[in-house]
C-alpha cells in the first residue's frame, strides 16, 4: 500500500529549508559518534573484497583513441564479460551511450593490460568493503577491515590508518601489521565518463549521465574466502563491533566459487550473530554481470541480514531479471520496490540514488531519515572533492549544494515532503544536487558509510 498522507504542508521554499536544516545538525552529530566510538573502541566490520583502482577520466579524447581503427556493433547483446578487446570496447560502449555503471570483468590479463597500457589515472583503494573502510576512517569511525589482498601498495593507499585495524588468531591489531610484500596487487581500471561523451561509432549517441565502468582481470577477488583473523573478530564478543558490511560478490564471475562462497557467508554471519544478537549486519548488493547471480546473492543472504542495499542501475538490473521494466520515480516506482522487498524480505531495504534514497524498515522512520541524509552528504562531498571526505568537508559541500529538484518532486508525489516518513514503514529523502563533480565512481560505498556511521 502508497503512503496516504496528505500533501505536505506551507510553500515549497519552506520545505526545502526544513530539508537544508537537516542536513545542516549532521556533521557535528556524526563528529560527536565518532568520537564516542573511539573512546569505546567501538569498531565497524567491511568486508570483503580489497583493490587498487585506476581511475580515468574517459573524455572524448581518449574513447576516440581506445576507439580509433575497431568495429564495434553497440546492438549487439550485452557484454557481461570480456574475453577479447572487442568485447572490452563493446561493453565499455554499451554503458557509455546508455550512461550506465557496469562491472566489466575480463578474463584474459592480455585484455586488460592492452588497456592499462593505453590509460592513466589516480590510484585509490578499491571494493566496496575497502572504500567504505575507507570513508568511515576518514570520517574519524574506527573500522575493522577485511582484506583480500594485503600488498604494500594497497596498504598504503588506504587513509586514515590510525583507526583501521585488522582480525587476527591473536586479536585486533593495527592495519600496518597486515602489510605483506608477497602479496600481489589486483588492479581495477575505473573509465568515469561525463555527460555528452561518445563513442566514436556510427549511429551511437551520446552518454545521457555521467557513470562509470570498472574493468577487472582479478584472480584474487573472484575467488576469494573470508580471512580467518576477520572471522575470528568477528566471532569473540569481548571485541566491540557496531554493524557490519558484507558485499564484494559482484567480483565472483565462476558460479561454483559464488555458491561456495554465499554458503561460507550465510554459516559464518550465523555464527558471528550468535556472538551479537543485536549487530546489524547490512548486505550491499553492487553490479553483478548476471541477474542470476544476484538473486541468489539475495535467496542465500536475506535470510541472514538484518539490512540490504542497492543502487538504480542494480535495481534496474535486478527487475529486469524478474521480467519487470523499473518506472521512472513516482509511486510505481516504490510499488516495485515493496514488491522486491516482499520477494526477499528483510527488516530493512535501501535504495540510493544521486537525486533521492528511499527505505523500507521496521524500526525508527525518523532515524532511518538522518542516515539516508547524511549518506548523501557523504556521497556528495565525495563526489564534489574526489577523496574521502573528512567531517570539515561536509560542510563546504552544504554552503555549494542544493537540496535535489527531483528528490523533491518525487517526495511531494508522495504526500510526504515536509518530513519524508510515509506509512508502512517508508522512508523516502531528497539528495544533494552540486555543481563541478570531481568523481562518480565509490560514491554509493561512500554512502554506505555515511549510513552505517548514523544507524
């Protein structure tokens, strides 16, 4: 059932205010947390995968040199994986005249290494688990982390190190402990391409969004186990442990590995509950190269996790495999999602997006509201510096932004924009709309953390 509220209350101007006002006793409320955190080393647990991303900007310059002399059919079906440079290019194309965000995983290193011999870019941690790690540190949360992969390189990229640590058979011990130089590093190349970019190709339009495309050759990663330190960790209640993230499936292309590895998830999130029967632990899906895939993420998992999240692009993907065409925002729109709630339930559901956040939960509506806020403040200050942000930054990013039209069209379509809690349990908030983007990849595990941070 859709909210039944009446249309909310005084002039627009008004409302928008009462949003920016909320926005505004976030930072200093998420300072004053973190702080208590760390006098209780209170830790959040992110899991699992870890990287090192190349981030690239994919101007117009250079898709027309990867693009110079190859023939590409864009129409062709759906490239979930790249076996060949063709393949690469034609599911980089496919994302970029849609302006959707795909893992593009490869399975050739020759494939990849054509590629990173053609691009440059910063270097920054990557995996949701890691990124997220990552925000919440730089936001002062102390964090346990969950690493695939521990090279120096990849160590050294991580911020904020003085409050990130590590599961070992012996305890929590700092992150620097973890570094081992046998360690190989796993690259990702991340092509971020803006708003009006093109391939090269006939007949092909220009992006409608700005997104981005991660390519991956990764043997680590998409065969990856849970370290036994974390599990450790995570299974001795005399350590502290706020919440915890699970994700990093997407990077599981083999699907044996992928049901080993759910198995060994369910059993061990069973267990480290056992230990924390009041731990929240959220799932976050990310892109998976076939619908299949997550929903039996989701058929394993739900059952377990008291939270799961997802962006639009995933959302899309994911009715998509359920024969369903995803509608624009509107009241459709959250009748689709209560029914892929209903499908897999879960005490709470979440979907984000740069425009609006909205949310299915059993618990407090008003609490939920603040850390949908405050994870778009997150995202967005991210995107605006292209760096984890610290809690300074959010508050330059509130002085630029603007509370998000379309968040606000679809909030009155609701009957709920003057606070943003409907009936049943829904959630639904406005982002933050800022000029001068300086990122687009990391911003959902960056809200991830924000979220995380504030529930």
């Amino acid at each position: 059932m859709l909210p039944t509220r009446s249309r909310a209350r005084g002039t627009t101007g008004v409302i928008e205010q009462a949003w920016r006002q909320r926005f505004r006793t976030l930072p200093e409320r998420a300072k004053l947390r973190a702080e208590a955190a760390r006098q209780g080393e209170v830790r959040i647990a992110c899991g699992f995968t870890a990287n090192l991303d190349q981030v690239v900007a994919f101007d117009q310059s250079l898709a027309d040199r990867l693009f110079a002399g190859q023939r590409i059919d864009v129409a062709a079906p759906r490239v979930n994986r790249a076996d060949s440079i063709a393949d690469l290019l034609t599911g980089v194309a496919q994302c970029v005249t849609s302006g959707t965000g795909h893992d593009l995983p490869v399975r050739d290193a020759a494939v990849q290494d054509w590629l990173l011999e053609r691009v440059t870019g910063r270097v920054q941690i990557g995996g949701t688990g890691a990124q997220a790690a990552a925000t919440l540190a730089r936001l002062g949360f102390p964090v346990l982390i969950h690493l695939t992969g521990r090279s120096p390189a990849q160590i050294a990229a991580l911020p904020a190190r003085e409050v990130m640590t590590v599961g070992s058979r012996d305890g929590v011990v700092p992150i620097e402990a973890a570094s081992d130089p046998a360690d190989p590093t796993m690259w990702h190349v991340v092509l971020e391409f803006p708003e009006g970019v093109q391939a090269p190709l006939p007949g092909v339009s220009p992006a409608p969004a700005a997104n981005r495309v991660i390519v991956s050759y990764d043997p680590v990663n998409s065969a990856f186990t849970i370290d036994p330190g974390f599990d450790a960790a995570l299974g001795d209640p005399d350590h502290e442990i706020g919440a915890l993230l699970v994700s990093g499936f997407s990077q599981v292309t083999e699907h044996e590995v992928l049901e080993q590895v759910l198995r060994d998830t369910a059993e061990a999130i069973r267990i480290w509950r056992a230990a924390r029967p009041r731990m929240p632990v959220h799932l976050e899906l990310g892109a998976m190269p076939e619908s299949g895939s997550v929903m039996r993420v989701l058929e394993t998992l739900h059952p377990v996790v008291t939270s799961i999240g997802l962006n639009i692009d995933e959302l899309r993907d994911l009715l998509h495999g359920l024969d369903v065409t995803m509608a624009k925002p509107s009241p459709e729109l959250i009748a689709q999602f209560r029914w892929l709630a209903a499908r897999y339930p879960a005490p709470r559901w979440s979907l984000h997006t740069r425009e609006f956040c909205l949310s299915l939960v059993d618990g407090d509506a008003a609490k939920e509201r603040d850390a949908l806020l405050f994870g778009s403040l997150v995202a967005a200050t991210r995107s605006r510096i292209g760096d984890f942000p610290r809690v300074s930054d959010l508050q330059t990013t509130l002085e630029r932004a603007v509370v998000n039209p379309t968040g606000m069209t679809l909030l009155h379509s609701l009957g709920i924009a003057d606070d943003g809690c409907g009936d049943d349990g829904l959630v639904v908030t406005p982002g933050l709309r800022i000029e001068g983007a300086q990122a687009s990849v990391g911003l959902g595990d960056s809200f991830t953390a924000g979220v995380l941070a504030m529930l």
